[in-house]
C-alpha cells in the first residue's frame, strides 16, 4: 500500500466504500480480483466515475487500471484534477 494517499485516490476509495461496500481499509494498490470485482462491477465503477468526474472511462480501461491508484492516474491523464 502507498505510504501516501493523492485526495484523488481518497476520493474514488471513499466512492467504493459507500456504494460497492469495500473495506475501510481498502487501499489505493488493491487488486480489483482482491476485492471481487468482476466486469460487471467495473461496467458499475465507470458509471460511477463518468457522473462524478464527467470523462467516460469503460470496463476494459479500468481493468487494465488494476486498482484505484491506476484509475486515478487514468482519470488525471483524461483532465481530472488530482487534487
């Protein structure tokens, strides 16, 4: 887990805690296969993301992603703020 946590990676962590009931302790280099996610939950995160950030991010980006520190490096490089 990263020693630091970007209020960006806050975000999306508290985001999964309050709509897709991961752990508190879920940190921004957890796998998505640790947390169970299949394709449909990553079809549900980038609903989730496009209403909040307004950029469209699909299933396979995020996949690929890997995990929220990858998904807020994904978000920054579509124009998201990272702060």
């Amino acid at each position: 887990m990263s020693m630091t946590i970007s209020l960006l990676e806050r975000r999306i962590l508290d985001r999964l805690v309050e709509q897709f009931a991961v752990p508190d302790d879920t940190g921004p280099d957890t796998g998505w296969e640790d947390l169970g996610f299949d394709s449909l939950a990553l079809v549900e995160l980038g609903l989730v993301l496009e209403k909040e950030y307004s950029v469209q991010v699909d299933d396979v980006e995020l996949k690929e992603a890997g995990n929220v520190a990858g998904v807020a490096a994904l978000l920054i490089s579509k124009g998201v703020s990272g702060a």
